[in-house]
C-alpha cells in the first residue's frame, strides 16, 4: 500500500516547513502493524509520475489546496488499474466531486473504515457494512451510513514517521535547522466556526489523548534535533 499527501506547489502557510499531516502516517502505521507493506509519500506531484511505483492499492489524502494535484495522481493509478482510496478534510465536504477521480473515498475520520476496507478488499465481500466509506456499485455512488466519532485516541499508535518518503526535492531549512514534528493531542471542538473543517472531520464532541501517552511521544524526539508543532 502506497500512501501519498502531494506537497502543495504554490505558497502555503506550511510551504516553509517539512510537514506532513498525521493522517496518512497513523493509518500506514495501523496497516504495517496489521503486516502489510507500506510507504508513505510526501512528495512533489511530479515526482510521483517520475518513480515506477507498483502496488496493490495507493491511498490519497489532500486539503484543499492539494486537490487537483491529489485529483491527478489518483486519474494516473486508475489508469494503470491500481485501485484508489482518497480521504481527508476537502474531500470530506466533496466526497461526489473525489469519486469522480477515486474508487472509494472515507469521510471524516479514516482509522476504522480504512481498516475495514483492506479486510473487506482482501476477502472480496460486501461494503456496505463500512461506515465513513463512498464506492460505487455498477456506476452508481453509494454513500455508507455516518458514524459518530468514537475513536479512544489513546487506542492510536504512535505515528511511525520513518515510513515517510519526502522526495528529492527537499525544501532548505534556512533559518529553521530543527526538523519540524507534528503531535495530535486532540480532536473535535464543540464549536462550528463556517471557516472551520474540523467538526467536520472529527465532530463536536472534544476528545483528548492522556498526558502520559503525549509525554511518551514525545520523549521520542530529540528537542536538540526536533521541534513540536
């Protein structure tokens, strides 16, 4: 399984750091630990035309501003027959637009029905029964049912940020030496803000992970050599 975020081309409010977001890396962790084989791509859209990747199934996440890249790379594997899954904040609000470029698209929060859409590819069995999911059957879009969040995030792993691939075309820290490392600590917000994506990504109710799995994660990193975002 190939995991791939495109990096956003033009200027950005992340464009002066290395940083990829958490969901891509949490769910290649989930599926390495279930034994499959995994990379995660943070990379330029040209370079993933120029690698000769092959695999099983390749997994899209994009915000709105990747889209179009996120849009192209997933047209380029369907046309080698590789089949598609696409999911993150922009598609969330436009799972019909992301159909027209994917096989399936997971809504919201991905950990459980990415889960379940491997086991249910791997077995070739129905997929109706995966919540969060948008296919197609015969031509037409199907819409699975919506679940409330309700992941314990203390359940998540550690995020394993060795299986990220970032390119070759690897942005100059310039002033900014320290690599930049991303920690959940929450998710969800009681709010509704118009401007906002994240009810819509991980609902109203606000969940936290304990102060001892934070601490745990991040005494993995070196503050010398890193800084927490």
């Amino acid at each position: 399984i190939v995991f791939i975020e495109p990096k956003a081309e033009n200027l950005h409010i992340y464009t002066r750091y290395e940083l990829p977001r958490l969901g891509s890396v949490l769910l290649a962790t989930m599926a390495k630990n279930a034994g499959y084989d995994v990379e995660v791509l943070f990379v330029n859209e040209e370079e993933v035309y120029e690698d000769d990747i092959d695999c099983d199934l390749v997994a899209v996440t994009t915000i709105t501003t990747t889209a179009l890249s996120a849009y192209r790379i997933c047209d380029f594997f369907r046309r080698k027959n590789i089949p598609v899954a696409i999911g993150g904040p922009h598609v969330t609000f436009l799972a019909d637009e992301a159909m027209k470029h994917a096989d399936f698209c997971i809504v919201g929060e991905g950990e459980k029905p990415f889960m379940q859409l491997l086991e249910v590819l791997k077995k070739e069995t129905d997929l109706s029964n995966i919540s969060n999911l948008v296919y197609k059957n015969d031509g037409v879009i199907v819409r699975n049912s919506i679940s409330n969040p309700a992941c314990n995030l203390d359940s998540l792993p550690i995020p394993d940020l060795s299986l990220i691939n970032k390119g070759r075309k690897k942005q100059k820290l310039g002033i900014f030496q320290h690599k930049m490392v991303s920690i959940q600590a929450s998710r969800g917000c009681p709010f509704n803000c118009t401007f906002c994506s994240v009810t819509g990504m991980f609902g109203k109710k606000y969940r936290f992970r304990s102060t001892q799995k934070i601490i745990e994660e991040m005494l993995q990193y070196d503050p010398k050599e890193n800084w927490i975002f």
